[in-house]
C-alpha cells in the first residue's frame, strides 16, 4: 500500500473540514451544502483509511 498517497489525503481532507469551519462566514449560502458533503464524506473515507492502516499495520507483505 502507498503510504504517501494516504497520508496527504487524509491531511488534505482534515484540512479542508478545518478550513471550511473557519470560514464559514464567508462562503457562500449556495456552495457551503455541497462542499459541507464533500468534506464529510472525504472525512469519513480518511477514518476509514487510518483504521485499515491500523489494521494491516502488522501483516508481512
């Protein structure tokens, strides 16, 4: 498994849900929803990915 890819993914992701709480103010009414599920869903893929990481942490390849 590529640790790299994974790892700047989950950062980017953690990043975007940060940066769009900041700024929540200034984005506008029409793009906070879909960017609002944009995040979450990649959010939940990242605690995904660090939990199989977890997991498969210990195999042999």
């Amino acid at each position: 498994m590529e640790y790299n890819s994974t790892l700047i993914f989950i950062i980017s992701a953690f990043c975007l849900g940060a940066v769009l709480i900041m700024m929540r103010n200034s984005v506008p009414q029409k793009l906070k929803r879909g960017l609002a599920s944009i995040a979450a869903v990649m959010i939940l893929f990242a605690f995904f990915l660090i939990v199989y990481s977890l997991f498969t942490m210990g195999s042999s390849p």
